[in-house]
C-alpha cells in the first residue's frame, strides 16, 4: 500500500542507488564503452 512505501521511505537509512555496481565504476566509464564501439 501507499502507506507502507511511504513508512519505508522514512526509515530508509540507503540510497536507491548505493547498491548498483555502474555507480562505482569510474566517471569515463560510459566515454570507454563508446570508444570501444559499445555504444
């Protein structure tokens, strides 16, 4: 329920994305895939 989102929300002490592995990757990650024709 909304409720429940919103309650979780408030006591959530982590980021949404603090989990995801392309946030630690380095800042020309996505420079690199596109030079190497990833992109």
């Amino acid at each position: 329920t909304v409720d429940k989102i919103i309650d979780e929300l408030k006591h959530t002490k982590t980021a949404e994305r603090e989990g995801r592995g392309q946030d630690k990757e380095d800042q020309y990650a996505l420079q690199k895939l596109r030079a190497k024709g990833y992109m």
